[in-house]
C-alpha cells in the first residue's frame, strides 16, 4: 500500500483561494497518477482534477475550469490543487487519491487504489 495523504483545507468566504497539497509515501508523485475527489454534503463523491505526475497531463471537471488548477512539484514530490475564486458549492471534503498505472487520469474513483483521508474545504456566504 502507499501511503497518501493530504492537508490545506479550511474554511474560506466566497470569493477566496486555498491550496491543497498531496503526497504520495512509498512511491514519487512522478510515477503516479494522482487526482483530487471532493465530496460535497449530502452529494456523492465527484472527481475535481487529476495530472500524472510524470508527463503532466491534467483534467478538470468543467465546472472548476478557469478557477481551479492541478499541478506537480516533483523537487517537492507533491502535488497541489490550486482553488480560487471559490464558492459554496465547493465546500465538501476534499481527497487525495493515486493510482500507479500510466496514463491520464481517470475520472473514476474506482481507478485509484491509493486514497487520503480527506481535508475538508468550507466555503462560507
């Protein structure tokens, strides 16, 4: 098993940026696939983004294009989701997930094996 976990929640009015980071122990963030779920109260689990680390591919779920950003720092092998300009509907607890099969990364929870605990995002009006 590797060991994932992440950390930067917190609470944050609307209009406010967090930084969420991932690591990944055991293995470098550059051999993985690495993605960011979130799942918001009372909703199910959703994919936000994922990058692998090792060619930089990303996806982002449509509705936090041009607000969020996934990306990796291999010198820091972690792997950091950059929230901005966020709103209520963002609040949810946010986890890290990893996957070492190449390629880009899938939007489906059940293709990480490798999940953090969560953090929890609270996005206040």
């Amino acid at each position: 098993q590797v060991q994932v976990s992440e950390s930067g929640g917190g609470m944050v009015q609307v209009g406010g940026s967090l930084r969420l980071s991932c690591g990944a122990s055991g293995r470098t963030v550059n051999s993985l696939v690495i993605a960011w779920f979130r799942q918001p109260p009372g909703k199910a689990r959703e994919f936000v983004g994922g990058i692998n680390g090792g060619d930089g591919v990303t996806k982002l779920r449509d509705s936090v294009k041009g607000r969020f950003s996934i990306s990796a720092d291999n010198a820091k092998d972690t792997v950091f989701l950059e929230m901005s300009r966020l709103q209520p509907e963002d609040t949810a607890v946010y986890y890290c997930a990893a996957d070492a099969r190449p390629g880009g990364p899938s939007l489906y929870h059940w293709s990480y094996p490798w999940w953090g605990q969560g953090t929890q995002v609270t996005v206040s009006s």
